[in-house]
C-alpha cells in the first residue's frame, strides 16, 4: 500500500487503466476462443446429419415405382395435370392439392420417383432452418453461425428416418406428399408470420396462412386435423407467455389458417371422390366416431404411442435442442426471456397438442387401415413432426435453464453432442440395409421392365409379370397372385391389354 500511494495519481490511473486494458484483452481472446471451438464443434456435429442425409438422398436413386405409383403414372403421362386432377377428385379421394404434388414428380416418369427423396429432403431441411431462424428472430434471440442449420438438419433426419417404415414413409412419394411433406409445408406457412415487422408484411402473412389452410386442406384430411389442433393451442395460450407477434394481430393470423382449411376440407369432403372413398372402406361419421370403433382407434394410438416413445432416436432431437439452448444468446424482456421464466405452459401445450393430434389422426384413419394403422408408420408423419419439434423446443429450454445457472454447461453440452452422433449412427444402420433390399429390388425391377418393354414394342398384348416388392409394397399379383390390383394399371403403363401372374422373373 505504501508505494502505491506514493505514486502520484495520474501513474496510478494509467497503471490501473492498463490492468482493465490487460483484463478485457484477456476476456476477448478467451470469448473469441471459445467462439471458434463452438464454431468448429458445430461444423463437424453437422456432418454426421448431413452425412447421412446425403447417403438417404443417394439411396434414393433406387426407388421404383409400385403400387399406387402404377396407376398415377399412365394418368400422368397420357392425360396430364387435369387427368390427374380429375381423377383424385372425381374417384379416388377428392384431394386436389395431392393430385398436383403427384403431377409435379409423376411428369417425370421413374426420375421423377428417383429424384423425389433429394428434393423433398432439401425442402424439409430449408423449412425447418428457416423456421429455426425465424422463431429466434422473433424472440430476439441469437445462435452461433451453424447452429441452425444443425438444428434442421438433425430434426429432418429424425423425422425422415426414425419411423419402422423409412420406404414409405420418405421414399415412396405417394404417402410422403399426403403424410410427410404436409406437415413441412405447414410449417413454412408460420415463417411469414414470424418475420412480419409491419402492417404490410402481417397482410401478406394471413393471405399465406389463407392459401396454405386451402392447400393442407385438399392435400391430407390428418394434416388439417393437426394444424386445427395447434391452432386452438395458439388462440388458447394468447400467446401472452410466448415472444411473438400481438395477441391481436395472431389471432387474424389463425383465423385467417382456419377460414383456409375450412375451405379446403370443404371442397374435399363434398368431392366426389372423397364420397366415393367413404363407401369403399365405410368411413362415415357414424362408424368412425361409434363406441366400438373409437375404442379400437384409442387402443391403437396406445400402441403407436408406445412405438414412438419406446424408439430412442427421438432423444437426438432433445440433444440438438440443449444444443441450441446453450449456445443462444439475447432474448426480450431481460436476458432470460419468458420461456426461461415460464416454461411448463408452452410445454404442457406441446404434449396436449400431440398427443390430441395424434389421437385424433388415428381415429378417422382407423376407417380404412382397422388394426393395420399401428404397422402403417407412413400415416404418423402428419403428428410426428409435432413431436419432433417439441423434444427440439424443450430441449432448448433445457439447454437455456443450464446455462442461465451456469453450472452443468459443459457437461451438458458433452452429453448432448455425443447423443446426437449416436442418434445418426443408430438411424445409419438400419437405413444401408434398407437400401441393400432397395438394390435388390431396383436390379429386378430394371430387368422385368426391359422385357415387358420389349415384349410391348413387339406388339405383345398379353405378358407375365412377377411381384417385385420392398417394405411390403404393394405389388400385383401379391399374396402368390391371390391379390390382383395394380395389374390393370400395370398392364396400361406398358401399353398391354393384360398382364398375367408369373413365378418366374424374365
């Protein structure tokens, strides 16, 4: 203490001046440090998402068209958008909206069903990074560069590929339009909202929200149940304990989505199609909501819950979440935000929503599939990115809560990154061996089609055919020839008259 007061004053200010210089010099490069190591922890957790939906997305090339595929294509081919059109609204189930996805990859032929995982797996992954982007935007919260990008990423890998079913439910592109695609495209329509800063911007948000309701609506009857579901969550909560747009302004937002689906539902139910598809598999009000049937469709939503729950993969999309929620910073009304300082709201409505979805979805489908709805995973897509997207949201208040305390962060961020690592592997292996079976397929395939191509250019009318399936397509001739369809449809694609049963592949 003595010589520092012997110092006169102006040295001993520059003396501590240089000490707090030293101390924040210090504090940067520790933060930039830290920043970088965040930066490349991110970069190379990225990869093992994108890895294998590069590897899913190559996988793909192998696809072949079958079961409904055979009848889409020659309508497709011969008639156009309109034959299309007119026959989902006038025979099969009135959904118009589907019946232009299907023209959008059947004008292709057999590339079109090749090339259908890579775009559609673009397009999962581009929506949700967007939606990531957005909802923190909108809570005034800010990730590390990359963080979201491995936020959609491994979310999309999850969803595409966690289900028992992957060909269907990704590969086959006339259940992933109706089932998996339907919730994605949802899911875009929130973005214009979320980004909208003035009156002009909330207007074109609700005229979205109105052509996307009128969209989902001739597109899947499941996924219009889901997005009611979440609508009345939203409009219920008011949105007081959640960062966004005014209550006021939201609920023209939703209102607007309603008004959308309503129409949309409309013009399905009232089509012919739609009432044609009601007396094939009697689907009515009346025996879809009968005692006995609602009680078989709740004891099939047990067991489907049970599947999903019991099927640990999901846990990747938890880990990401922690992930993101350690990394953000900022947020509105002080620097915890809302959804630090309330949680159990939001969450509580997240599990409602998913589990009434998912009930709700079960039951109108429980008509056509029966008992077969809890092997059907292709028909759980329309709920099961709500589940996906709440594990990622809770996680991410998790992650938020741990960082706040400071205390557990780096053990966390640990634990998290290796489940997500281990998430991919464990979705790798079952996904090679389903494109060895799709090799498989895709060889026998490409040969049957050569001679049946031959066989018409030599002005064949009638030729065999042998049933080539994966996943347990649907094929003609199946159950050793007991099951018929698709063969009328086989034989028009061909440009047959007929195409008989066969043992044996060409």
């Amino acid at each position: 203490m003595t010589a520092d007061t012997s110092k006169p004053v102006g040295v001993r200010e520059a003396s501590e001046r240089e000490k707090n210089e030293r101390e924040r010099n210090e504090q940067e490069r520790n933060e930039r440090a830290a920043s970088r190591w965040a930066a490349v922890r991110t970069a190379v957790l990225t990869l093992f998402p994108l890895a294998l939906l590069g590897a899913a997305f190559w996988i793909g090339r192998l696809v072949r068209p079958g079961a409904d595929d055979w009848c889409f294509l020659p309508v497709v081919r011969d008639e156009g958008a309109s034959g299309m059109i007119a026959k989902f609204y006038l025979h099969d189930n009135g959904r118009v909206a589907n019946a232009l996805l299907v023209v959008g990859y059947g004008a292709f032929g057999v590339p079109g069903q090749q090339w259908y995982a890579l775009v559609s797996g673009v397009v999962v992954v581009g929506v949700l990074r967007a939606l990531t982007l957005a909802a923190l935007g909108r809570a005034g919260l800010s990730a590390p560069r990359g963080m979201p990008l491995l936020v959609a990423a491994t979310a999309a890998v999850i969803y595409l590929l966690a289900t028992p079913d992957t060909y269907k439910t990704f590969y086959w592109p006339a259940s992933s339009v109706s089932h998996t695609v339907s919730p994605v495209l949802a899911c875009a329509a929130v973005i214009p909202l979320l980004r909208a800063r003035s009156s002009r911007g909330r207007a074109l948000a609700s005229a979205v929200a109105l052509v996307a309701g009128v969209f989902i609506g001739t597109l899947s009857e499941e996924m219009s149940v889901v997005a009611c579901v979440v609508l009345c969550a939203v409009l219920l909560l008011g949105l007081r304990d959640v960062p966004g747009p005014g209550p006021v302004r939201t609920r023209i937002w939703c209102a607007a989505a309603f008004a959308g689906i309503v129409i949309g539902t409309a013009v399905l139910y009232f089509s012919p199609g739609a009432h044609a598809r009601r007396e094939r598999f009697g689907a009515d009000a009346g025996s879809m909501f009968g005692a006995e049937q609602l009680v078989a469709a709740l004891r099939a939503f047990g067991e489907i819950l049970v599947t999903v729950l019991t099927t640990w993969q999901y846990a990747g999309a938890l880990a990401v979440g922690v992930l993101l929620g350690l990394s953000v910073r900022g947020g509105q009304r002080g620097p915890d935000g809302p959804l630090v300082r309330r949680p159990l709201l939001p969450v509580l409505a997240g599990v409602l929503v998913f589990l009434v979805s998912g009930c709700l979805c079960t039951v109108i489908t429980y008509p056509v599939f029966g008992t077969g709805v809890v092997t059907a995973p292709r028909v759980w897509g329309d709920f099961l990115l709500v589940y996906v997207l709440l594990l990622t949201g809770v996680g991410a208040l998790l992650g938020r809560e741990l960082r706040a305390r400071r205390w557990g962060a780096r053990t966390a961020t640990a634990v998290a990154a290796a489940v997500s690592v281990l998430t991919c592997a464990g979705l790798a292996v079952p996904l090679f061996r389903l494109g060895t079976e799709m090799q498989v397929r895709a060889e026998r395939w490409d040969r049957q089609d050569r001679s049946l191509r031959d066989g018409a250019a030599r002005g064949a009318q009638v030729l065999p055919y042998t049933p080539v399936s994966v996943s347990r397509m649907l094929e003609p001739f199946g159950g050793h020839g007991r099951r018929v369809w698709p063969a009328q449809c086989v034989a028009e694609y061909y440009h047959l008259e007929k195409v008989t049963y066969s043992t044996r592949l060409p």
